[in-house]
C-alpha cells in the first residue's frame, strides 16, 4: 500500500479545520484562532486518521502514521516561521518537541475516551481544546465528541482503499451536532 501524499497534504485537513471554526463561531463554541487552536482541533483530525490507520495491514500502517505526523510538523513549522515570526531555528525545535509531547498526550487521552465512553472522552477534548476552562459551553464539548464519533464510524466504514486514495473526505461539523445535543433524554424525565 502505497503512501499517498496527495491525501496527506494537509490541505483537506485544513478545509476542514477552517470549517471547524466557522461552525464554531456561529454555535458559541468560543475558540480563539490561535496557533495553538490550529494544532488541537488539528488534532483531532489526525486522532481520527491515526485511528483507521491502525486498521490497515501492520506492515503499512507505521508508515502512514508517521507520514502523518511528518506532515503536520512540517505545516506547523511553516506556520511558526511565516504567520508568527519565529525565524529561529532553535525555538521552533522547542516548539516543535512541546507539540509531540501534547501529541502523545492527546494520542493517550483520546483513546483513553474511546475505550471509556463520551464523558472520558469529552473531559480530553475540554483539556486539550479547552485548556480546561472552567468556563466551556458543556453543550459545545457534546457537539465535538458526537462529530469525533460520527467521523470515526465513517473511517471504519471505508475501505483500506478509499481511505489510501484519498477518496474519504470529512464531511461533519461540530455544528451538525446541535439538534441532537439538545435533545431531552428519556433518563432524563424519570
């Protein structure tokens, strides 16, 4: 299986990023578009990719993550020199090492959140994405964790195939979330 770097240029990941925000303005998900913004909804996409990149043969599988992962560091690399300033070398590396520990980090506590249920799960996205403000919308924070598990089921739908090609797209939104984060329960009336 050959790595498709069509498919990991970032570029559909950043659509859809732009569009993670654009939604979360108009729902009052409060997310300041800052770098370190950028890189933890940037996250989650790479969360979902590396969890079907697990579902491929173990002998591709290392290959895409870590083509992924080469992606994503080379992007936030331009992005430090280009729209923040940092022309020295040695304090992007800095940079550079924090966001692959905060990557290991979300690695763990996303799949923490998987194995646990949607309150694990929700609990790392308000850390990670939130910074852990006392302050986050609850109903923001549904509305990321049912989009993650919508994609995620999508992922494990498609074909090695597909997803190899770069024929799978994320197509959700946190937004498309709302309806059904603000339904009553049934639990909850008795």
């Amino acid at each position: 299986m050959k790595v498709n770097s069509k498919y990991l240029s970032f570029l559909h990941i950043q659509q859809s990023l732009d569009g993670f925000l654009t939604c979360c303005r108009g729902t009052g998900i409060a997310l300041t578009p800052t770098f370190n913004t950028w890189a933890q909804i940037t996250f989650i996409y790479m969360y979902m990719l590396t969890v079907r990149f697990r579902l491929f043969p173990a002998a591709h599988a290392p290959s895409w993550h870590q083509h992924l992962l080469d992606h994503f560091f080379h992007d936030a690399e331009d992005r430090m020199a280009m729209y923040h300033g940092m022309v020295a070398r040695g304090v992007r590396n800095k940079y550079l090492k924090d966001l692959y520990i905060q990557w290991r980090g979300v690695l763990a506590a996303y799949d923490e959140g998987l194995v646990k249920g949607d309150a694990v799960l929700a609990t790392a996205v308000w850390r990670n994405v939130f910074k852990g403000a006392e302050d986050a919308d609850v109903r923001a924070l549904a509305e990321i964790v049912g989009f993650m598990r919508k994609e995620l089921k999508r992922l494990e739908e498609a074909s090695d195939g597909e997803v190899a090609s770069g024929d799978w797209k994320f197509r959700g939104d946190p937004g498309k979330e709302r309806a059904i984060v603000m339904l009553e329960s049934q639990w909850m009336k008795e």
